[in-house]
C-alpha cells in the first residue's frame, strides 16, 4: 500500500506527459493487484452500511474489505481516495469536516459521491 501511495505523489511531481502516464500506468496496476488480492476477504450479501472515518488510507484495506459497507465517507481527504474507491468499488467522499459528530454510529444516511455529501435518511 505504501508503493501506491509514492507512486500517487510522484504522479503529481512528474512533468513530463510521457513519464506521468507510465507512472500513472504502474500505479493502476498496483491497484488492480490489491483488489484482486483483497477480493476473496469481501463480505457475501448486501452492502448496506456505509463507513464513516475520520480518514482511511490503502494501509486500512486489508481490514475494511472484509465489511459489509455500500460507501465510506471521510473527514478528511487525501492523495489516496481515488485509489481507496476504485480497490473497495464503492462510492467514496471525502473531505466532510465535522461528519463523526453529525453522524454518530448507528445514524440511517444517504451517501452522494456525485455531489460528494451525505445526509441523514429521510
């Protein structure tokens, strides 16, 4: 996990086109290979809980594929969401300062990854 992430940071260090495409490249492929890695450990049956953090890195993988989860939404964002989205396919949001409060455990929500909010179930 810690490979994806040098490779997320130098990806945006990278000037050239060329180079930043094959960094780019290696970086999904990595991807790929802890998904697929990580695939057996997914939970069998629906999806109906969304997991809500004050962050979740691609070191929190291992853990987080074995639940039962239909989104993640985070506090704070970093370099690995993008990433973190496409190994657990789900949808991810990121950057919702104060959602831990809003949110205790346990609260019914809606998770919009296209408008990159949540709100509690109506």
């Amino acid at each position: 996990a810690g490979l994806i992430s040098d490779h997320l940071r130098i990806e945006s260090l990278v000037e050239s086109e060329k180079l930043k495409q094959s960094v780019s490249d290696i970086t999904r492929m990595m991807e790929r290979i802890l998904a697929a890695f990580l695939a057996p450990h997914a939970p069998a049956g629906p999806r109906t809980r969304i997991l809500a953090a004050d962050t979740l890195t691609l070191a929190d993988m291992h853990a987080v594929a074995a639940l039962p989860i239909a989104g993640v939404a985070v506090e704070a964002g970093n370099g690995q969401n993008d990433a973190v989205s496409r190994i657990l396919r789900v949808p991810f949001v990121h950057a919702l300062p104060g959602l831990l409060a809003a949110f205790p455990d346990g609260t019914p929500a809606v998770l919009d990854a296209d408008a990159s909010r949540i709100r509690t179930a109506e």
